[in-house]
C-alpha cells in the first residue's frame, strides 16, 4: 500500500486544483470567503459559550475535589 501514497496523493492533489479552477470552485471558495467574514462574531459567541461550559466543568472538578481529600478527625 505504500507505494500508492505518492501516487494517491498526486492525484488528490490535482483532484483539488482542478476543482478550484472549475466554476463551480471559484463559487465555493467565494461562498467560502464571505463565511470567514462573519466568521468573528461567531467565534465571539461560541467563545462565550465554551467558556461558560469549562467554568461548569471547573466547578465540578473543584466539588469533586474537596470530596476526595481525606477529612481530619479531631481527637483522634
């Protein structure tokens, strides 16, 4: 199989360059474009929310924690 990996890969490659070129191409990577324009405002609101989601989770470890740690007995 290994010797097919360049070959392949060649190929795919030229697969990729000729789509681009076509018309159709031209149009996704245009499509593409305006999609990474608005791109920041979505990033801002899915930072938010994976923010929100990791402080959930830290709070949870944190709980978990101070569950695991062994408890002093007094007068023992």
């Amino acid at each position: 199989m290994r010797r097919w990996y360049v070959p392949l890969t060649v190929l795919g490659i030229g697969s990729i360059g000729a789509f681009l070129l076509s018309e159709r191409g031209r149009a996704t990577l245009r499509a593409m474009v305006e999609n990474f324009r608005q791109a920041p405002e979505r990033w801002l609101e899915w930072n938010e929310s994976a923010q929100s989601e990791l402080d959930r989770i830290q709070a949870a470890l944190n709980r978990i924690a101070e569950s695991l740690e062994p408890r002093t007995q007094l007068g023992h």
